[in-house]
C-alpha cells in the first residue's frame, strides 16, 4: 500500500471501531427502552418478631434494675452483729500505739475509692492516688492486701481493712 493512502486507511478503521462501539451500546439499551428494571422481592434471611407490649414494660422494669448491678453493695464495718456478745463497733479514726513512752498516732480514716484485681497483678486508688499492692502510702503505711471491695492497710502492729467508699459518698464529695 502506497504511503499516501496510510492515513487514510487509519482514519477508515478508526471510524469503523467507533462506529461497532456506538451500535453495539445502543443495540442493547433499544430492547429495554420503555422498561423498568426492578429487582425480585427478596425474602428476608431472619424473620424479626416485636415483643408484645408487656414484654417491653417488664424489660423496662428489669433495665431499672440494671443500674444497681454497677453500684457496689454497701460494706458495713461488721457482715454480723456481735452486739450480743459484747461487741462494740468502733467508728473510724486515729488510732493510739503506746511505745518507748511516747504515744504514736496512726491514720486509718483512708478514702478508698477503687481497688482492681487481675491475676497476681492488684491495684486501688486511695485518697486519689494510685497503689500498687506491696506499696506504702505517704503516711508511711503499708497496703499488706487488695481485694476487689476492700484494702488491707498495716502499719508497725495494726491492721484493718478498709471498705470501698459508697458511691452516694462519692458524688457528695463526703469522706
């Protein structure tokens, strides 16, 4: 084929794909023309049901209940009473160590407002700060022993274990 008549051919065989492309895409939009396409109504793979309206008031009444199981119980000094016995509950406060002569005064009146067991791994937050079971407090006490409601502090011969703060007491900001 002579040069001259290269593009011309290349302009023929262009033409000619356009030409197959456009009636190839119009070829098979002509039959739908006029026609929606719609999808078959699917089955729903679960079938939901509602509760009845007395299943809902009765959920209702159980999700009030729901709000105590993130409350801590109250912790009483003492589970018995042992009044009967001649037990006489002591109220918090410093407590009194006589030794070499003078009169040694310990703090027991702690604020304990989390303690978190994990394992062999056991943490509280007193008075807001942060310990580790083994360590001492500021006052030079030391927490002997965390449990998931109460601390047990030691200091020379005293031990007690102190309570998980109420949360009322909490939010009061009360000690």
């Amino acid at each position: 084929m002579k040069r001259k008549y290269s593009g011309l051919s290349a302009f023929i065989i262009f033409f000619l794909t356009v030409l197959l492309a456009v009636s190839y895409a119009t070829w098979g939009s002509e039959r739908s023309v006029g026609r929606m396409h719609t999808l078959r109504k699917v089955k729903p793979p679960v079938d939901i049901s509602v509760p009845s309206p007395s299943a809902i008031r009765e959920m209702e009444k159980l999700q009030q209940g729901m709000k105590k199981l993130f409350e801590p119980r109250e912790i009483g000094l003492s589970p018995v009473n042992l009044i009967l016995f001649g037990y006489q509950p002591m109220g918090k406060s410093r407590i009194t160590l006589k030794g070499a002569g003078t009169g040694l005064t310990t703090r027991m009146d702690y604020n304990l407002s989390l303690a978190f067991v994990s394992g062999k791994r056991r943490f509280c937050i007193i008075d807001g700060n942060f310990y580790e079971q083994g360590n001492h407090l500021k006052d030079g006490e030391k927490i002997i022993k965390i449990e998931s409601n109460r601390v047990l502090i030691g200091n020379r011969q005293i031990k007690e274990w102190i309570p998980l703060a109420e949360r009322e007491k909490i939010q009061k900001g009360e000690k």
